[in-house]
C-alpha cells in the first residue's frame, strides 16, 4: 500500500481552474518577453534579429508608463510610444505603441529604462496574443543613439553589440544573400562597442530588402 494511503491520504490530480490555466498561458507568453534585466535570452546576429522582429524603427520616446496589463491586472507593464523618424520593417505609421511586460522591481522604478526624448532603433517581436512585445533578443535589439566624442552618432545595444556579426557572413551565403562590399566589409570586421548610425541603418535596409536576392 502507498504510503499516502497508509496515513489517510488520498492522491487526487491537481484540478487547473480556468483562471489559473489562462494565468499560466499568460505567464508562457511572456516569458521570452521578459522585462530587460532580470531575463536569459540566446545571443542573436544581427541577421537572425532582423529574420525575428516584425517592425524595426528608429525614433524618439514620447512617452514611457508603467501600468498594469488592461485585461490582466497581475501582470505589469510599461506602455511606450515612440515618435518614428524611420522604418525599416513593418508599417507603424508616424508613432510606434507597444507594451512590455515587466517583471523586475527596477523596471518598475525607471519603466524599464525607457525615458521621454530617449533615441532609439528598435528590432520588435510580433506581439503575442494578448499584446505583449519586446525587442528582439530583448537587450539585444534595443540599440541607443548616442554621441561619441568626435560628435558622430552611433548606435549601441544592451550586450554593447558583442556577437551582433558573429557568423552572418556564412549564414548569408548559406541563404544566398548578397551585401554590398562595403557592409560586407563591416561583418567582416566583427566590431564590439558603438557602430556607427549610418552603417547600422545601411545593413538593416540591406538585411531586410535584399533578402533572398543573389
């Protein structure tokens, strides 16, 4: 005999109400959305987070809130809206709004790091069903704009685009896909630390629109 029986315990199957089985969908799905810190994510070429994302923008933060989840209260977010100076991918109109879940206290603090004039390119996700995204890679296709100090803008992403050219070349070749020499150059290259703006928003236009071209 079971030891549970033994003592008077009866084994029953543990019963999933329905609340708690769409709370665990829910979790399910956003899990590889998860807040920047705090998440594990594979590392990602740049080839592989532009196959991934849906809409790639570049722009300025208009606003940044943090709030819960309209349908699911439990679940907290940060609403962003970004003002769109350029697409690359997707058709998101003159702002680009998504809304991302959070789970780190941080990113309660300072909305995951997502502030009001903040420039920014971003590779997103689709959103899942119950509208949730984030960027691609997470940290990894969420590049800021900054300036160096010879005053030139340059792009750099939350892994400081470490691996961001690591095998794009053979994966290109494989694909059949042709670069210019010049970009093709630059993943030759394979730089860490801040790219040049201009270089990276030629290799997303390239990536994107030359996919499948020999």
């Amino acid at each position: 005999m079971h030891l549970f029986a033994k003592r008077g315990f009866v084994r029953r199957p543990l019963r999933i109400t329905r609340p708690l089985a769409v709370f665990l969908a829910i979790l399910c799905l956003a899990a590889p959305l998860a807040a920047q810190r705090g998440a594990f994510t594979l590392p990602r070429n740049l080839g592989e987070l532009v196959e991934q994302s849906e809409t790639i923008v570049r722009g300025r933060v208009v606003s940044a809130v943090v709030e819960p989840h309209p349908q699911y209260a439990n679940l907290h977010t940060v609403l962003v809206t970004l003002r769109v100076e350029e697409t690359f991918k997707g058709a998101p109109g003159d702002t680009f709004t998504f809304r991302q879940f959070i789970w780190d206290a941080r990113d309660h603090l300072d909305a995951a790091d997502y502030r009001k004039g903040q420039h920014l390119l971003l590779l997103m996700n689709p959103p899942s069903p119950v509208g949730l995204t984030s960027p691609a890679g997470i940290e990894q296709g969420r590049f800021r704009i900054l300036r160096d100090s010879a005053g030139r803008e340059v792009a750099v992403n939350g892994a400081a685009n470490r691996g961001l050219f690591r095998d794009l070349a053979q994966q290109l070749n494989k694909k059949g896909q042709r670069l210019s020499p010049q970009m093709s150059q630059k993943i030759a290259e394979e730089p860490a630390g801040p790219l040049a703006l201009d270089d990276l928003r030629q290799l997303l236009r390239e990536l994107h629109e030359r996919r499948g071209a020999k």
